[in-house]
C-alpha cells in the first residue's frame, strides 16, 4: 500500500522539476523508469519541448524497436537513436570497476551534442532513490555532464514509480529491470563482442522458458546462473535443467552453475563491499 499524499505529492514535486527545466532530452531505454520519466516531462511540459534518445550498442539486451517506439509516438515525441560505442573505447572494454562511469560519459557526451544541435536546454535521466543502495560509478559522468535524475530529485523509489506508471497507464509499469550485458561479467574480465553474444543468447533461452528476472554472469567457461529465487527448484528441476545445461553449452560454457541466492541486484558489487567495508560477506 502507499501514502496517497506522499505518493500525490511526490508526483507534483517531479512536474516542478522537469517545468523549471524548461526543455528536456530524456535518455529512453524502454524501461519502466526512463518511460514513466518521459511521460511526466510530455505531461508537464508538453510534447514539442521534449526528445526521447535511445542509445543502440551491443552491450544492451535487445528490445522490439516497435515497442521502444510506441510510448514515445503516443505521446507525440521526438524520438531519436543514437550509436553508443563503448566497445571502442579499450578502458571500457578492459572492465574496471568504474566501467559504468566510461560507458556513461560516452553516452552522455553524444547525447549532449544531439541536445544542443536540437535546441535542448537539458539531458535527464532516470535514476531513482534505491539506486543509492548500490555501487553507482555512473552517477559521477552525470554531474560531470551537467545532466539531472529529477526522479531522485523527487525522492521517488522504485515501487512508486512502478506504480505511478501503472496510473499513468504505461504497459511496461511491471516489466522486470534489465541492466546492461556488461554488468554480467566480474570486474577485470576483458569484454568482447563474442562473449555478449554468449550471454545474450543463454538469457534469451532462460526467458524462452518463462523465466522473468535473468542474470547469466560469466566467468569464461562458466556461466553462473540467477533467477528469481522462488524460481530455483524450477530451474534446478531434471527436465528445465537439462534444457538449460544443453543450451548454454551450446552458446560456448562448459560449465553450468545455478546461484542458490537467486537473482539480486548488483551481485558482482559484493566483492566491492567487502573491500568497502572491510568485512567478510562470504
């Protein structure tokens, strides 16, 4: 349940934000916080002072351009793509710990130049309050670009703006949260072309099976497998087990493990809160 004043109020106070921004480039992946964060600023602006910029690279999980492009013609924005080219810059691909932070300013760099050959006044993208719980070396290339997170600004946590989206009456206010592919590989592992395409397609066989929250981190030759975990005895069961074993020996891993946590995000941030904090997490 939510406060409905809390909830109402944090809603007027995100109009606020984007009114006083004037004009707004949103950074659009597709998914539940970019799309509500697009249909507040349609709605407090109005379409003409409003683009939505959808970057395109290998290291995102595939969508249904007709989808992507649906909430934005309904709302009668702009919608643009761009070439994200992380996989040119070799820091990137060399996966620090700070990755998020490279790929982020490359993106944020050309989506500042669409915004100032558009006549745009500012980028927004759509972090929310729980991001704060995590290991975010992003948000340091948006304060550097000058860009806003007005659904942080607005004190708005995931599950609100699930819900608000759900009002609003988004189609994607339940879709489940996706990350970049890159986030399925340890820090320190080299990322390239051919193991994105292993871990796109093994995620794509889990879902093929009805499997909603997915995470196929990769370790090389293994592939550690996260799901929602009141979904585990089903992936650990005989016949999903031997479907899943066989389709992502096929995508190039010898050896399949299924993670008895489940999926939760961030994961492969614990080895960082261990150095962090100085304790032993296990």
């Amino acid at each position: 349940m939510f406060n409905e004043t809390q909830l109402a109020n944090k809603q007027t106070a995100l109009f606020s934000i984007l009114k006083e921004l004037g004009s707004v480039l949103v950074a659009y992946s597709g998914g539940v916080d970019s799309s509500y964060l697009l249909w507040a600023a349609a709605q407090a602006l109005g379409a003409e002072k409003v683009i939505a910029a959808t970057a395109k690279s290998p290291i995102y999980v595939e969508q249904d351009d007709e989808a992507l492009c649906a909430l934005p013609r309904g709302l009668g924005v702009k919608h643009m793509f761009l070439a994200a080219r992380q996989l040119e810059d070799e820091v990137f691909v060399h996966n620090p710990q700070d990755r998020c932070y490279y790929c982020k300013r490359g993106v944020l760099g050309t989506l500042a130049e669409l915004a100032r050959k558009e006549g745009i006044q500012w980028i927004v993208e759509g972090s929310n309050r729980d991001d704060l719980g995590d290991y975010r070396p992003g948000e340091r290339a948006v304060k550097e670009s000058g860009g806003r997170s007005p659904l942080r600004e607005a004190d708005l946590a995931k599950a609100e703006i699930r819900e608000l989206a759900r009002r609003a009456g988004l189609s994607n206010w339940n879709k489940p949260a996706e990350s970049c592919l890159a986030a399925r590989f340890p820090y320190g592992t080299r990322i390239t072309l051919e193991a994105l395409q292993r871990v796109r397609e093994s995620e794509a066989v889990l879902k093929g099976l009805g499997f909603q929250s997915v995470r196929v981190r990769d370790y090389g030759t293994m592939a550690r497998v996260e799901v929602a975990p009141e979904e585990i005895a089903r992936l650990a069961s005989p016949e999903v087990a031997a479907k899943v074993a066989a389709a992502l020996r096929a995508a190039g891993y010898t050896y399949i493990a299924a993670d008895l946590q489940g999926y939760r995000r961030g994961s492969l941030n614990e080895t960082i809160v261990q150095v962090e904090d100085g304790k032993n997490h296990g």
